[in-house]
C-alpha cells in the first residue's frame, strides 16, 4: 500500500475532487498545472483515478463515483504510461464496489488513450475496514 504524507493526501483529494468538476477534456488552466506539479507515477494514477469516476458516473446513471481506492484488493500494476488495476474499488452514493480498470495515457499523463474498467459486486460495509474503505 502506498502511504503519503498528510499534505501530499490532502493535496491529491482535492486534485481528484476538483478533476472530476471537469469533463476530461475541458481541464482548466489550473487544474492542469497542479497535475502537473505532480511526480510523473503520481500524476498517472491520480489522472487514471478520476478519469474512472468521470466515465462511472457518466455511462451509468445509478451510479455517482466519487472516490475510488486503485489497491483497494490487489496492487496496481504501474507502466511507464499505462496502470492496471485488477483489485481496485470506487464508491457511489456512501456504497463501495468492487472495480477492474486497465488505463493508458500520453507520455505526459494529461490526456486518456484508452480507458477500459469493469464494475464488479457491492462490498459489504463489514469488510470496509479490513480494505480501509470509509465513507
């Protein structure tokens, strides 16, 4: 599991928060200089990360993601532009679920090339601590 410090987490939430207000192409100035402020794994992850909650939240209208957990279940597979995340989770309307997504970017982690990602079952909230899930 990836541990950050206090600041670098409160800095990518707000990031991730702030990048799903945007459609992915529609970025701002702003958004994009604080994405790019970021270590170049950071910023695929974090890129990949919200383009998955966008495309949740857009192609299924029962869903609201907002927060997604890439090694919630297994660790993510990290390429030089491209991360596979076979164990991860995302949450909708306080309900976490379970999620596979395999996601490429351009060389500069900006832009998405290929996003694919399946929903899986509803995890129980008993299990929501033991994968340091929250609401």
């Amino acid at each position: 599991m990836l541990l950050l410090p206090p600041m670098k987490k409160l800095f990518i939430a707000a990031l991730a928060s702030a990048t799903l207000a945007w459609p992915a192409n529609a970025m701002d100035s702003a958004l994009r200089a604080g994405l790019l402020k970021l270590d170049p794994q950071t910023r695929l992850e974090q890129r990949c990360d919200a383009e998955v909650l966008d495309r949740i939240t857009h192609d299924d209208h029962k869903f609201k993601a907002d927060r997604v957990v890439a090694y919630a279940f297994a660790t993510p597979e990290m390429g030089t532009d491209a991360i596979r995340s076979p164990g991860a989770a995302f949450r909708s309307k306080g309900q976490w679920y379970r999620l596979k997504f395999k996601c490429q970017t351009a060389p500069d982690h900006m832009e998405i090339l290929n996003l694919r990602y399946r929903i899986g079952d509803e995890i129980p909230e008993t299990d929501w601590s033991k994968y340091n899930l929250y609401n």
